[in-house]
C-alpha cells in the first residue's frame, strides 16, 4: 500500500496540524460547541430549506420549483462528492498523521477523507437557496464556510479536503437546478391547478386563482 501523506499536499497538512492545535488550546466549552455545531450546521440549512418551500407557497411557479430543487441538488452534490471519495480512497489526517489530537472522534476506516461530504452539502446548500431565495445569500454563505472551516477545526479533515467539497457543491448544485428548473416549474404549475391537497403543498402561486370544480 502506497503511503497516504505522499497524497497530501504538504501546505495542506501543516495548516491542519497549526488548526488542530489552536482548537485544542481553546476552552472546552467551545470544543463542544464546535463539535455540535459541525454537524448542526447541515440541520439550521434543513429549517432554511423548508423555509424557503412555506414562502414559495405564495410566489410563482418558477419559484416553488427552485425551492423544491435545493434539497434535490444538494443531495445530487453529496452523491457526486461520494463517488469521487470512493475512487480517490484517501484516508483520514487523523488517522495518517502522528502526534495529532483532535476534538472529534476520528472516523472508522474506510470513510474517506477527500473530498469532505459536509463541505459539499453546507456549500451545495448554500448555492441552491441563493438560487431559491437570493435574500438568503449573506446568511448561507457565512454558515457554509463556518461548517465547511469546522471540519478542519475538528480534526477530521484537511483544509484541502474542504476546499475540494466547497468546489464540488457551489458548481453541482446550481447545475442540477438550471438543469431541472424548467420541466419542475411546468409540473408544479400543472399540480397546483388540478388537486386541492396538492395546491395546499404548493401553494396557489402569486396572482394565480384556486380553480375549483362546479358538480351539478
């Protein structure tokens, strides 16, 4: 088997050994809170993602389907950043480098280390919602870049592991939707005009009326 560091470059494994350290010299309380926050940042783009659904029930066709995207492409992004961390089979810094702790527990073997699938859905997350919902941009992208910085901060991933997953989500993501964009805003504005239950998933749209069935 061929030594994994070679794998590494060289900037990138100093800068994870100079973050890991100043995250161990920081109170415990904040490991703690770095260590929920690393994963509770892909649960508050969850809570934003149904945000955006529940404001696009009163806004347009195009829009409702954009917020029915972003989760779609994020998933498509994590799914991409999967297969590229099957075939590249890199292993964890935490696991590669000597005299390293970390404040998260250092994943089992065989959960590969580049690209980084929480970097991919923090940014994937982010690029679609600013897709579905420009306002959201300033907020998203900052939570991205924290999540993504976090994983690092951790010790369970080099910054160029990182970097590689940001990449991955901000191009995937918005191409999913521009590739999707048309053919979901056609189908939700066919199911917003035929089912009350679904109108009521959808929303009616702006301006458009609820058409109703008249039985005689």
């Amino acid at each position: 088997m061929h030594n994994e560091i070679e794998d590494v470059p060289d900037i990138s494994a100093e800068w994870y050994r100079e973050i890991t350290e100043f995250a161990r010299s920081t109170p415990a309380w904040f490991q703690d809170l770095a260590e929920i926050g690393t994963d509770a940042v892909l649960l508050i783009f969850g809570a934003i993602f149904v945000g955006a659904w529940w404001r696009a029930r009163g806004e347009s066709d195009r829009t409702m389907a954009l917020a029915l995207l972003a989760p779609v492409a994020t998933v498509v992004s994590y799914l991409t950043s999967e297969l590229v961390k099957s075939l590249l089979q890199i292993d964890r810094p935490c696991r590669v480098l000597a005299d390293v702790v970390t404040i998260a527990r250092c994943p089992e073997y065989g959960d590969w280390s580049l690209p980084s699938n929480h970097a991919t859905l923090a940014a994937a997350a982010a690029a679609a919602l600013v897709v579905a919902w420009r306002r959201t941009a300033p907020y998203v992208l900052v939570l991205a870049v924290a999540g993504a910085f976090s994983r690092v901060f951790v010790g369970v991933h080099y910054p160029h592991d990182v970097v590689a997953g940001l990449l991955i989500g901000v191009v995937v993501a918005p191409s999913a939707m521009l590739a999707l964009g048309s053919p979901v805003t056609s189908l939700v504005g066919r199911l917003r005009e035929r089912d009350p239950l679904r109108v009521l998933l959808l929303g009616t749209g702006s301006g458009r009326p609820v058409r109703h069935q008249i039985r005689h």
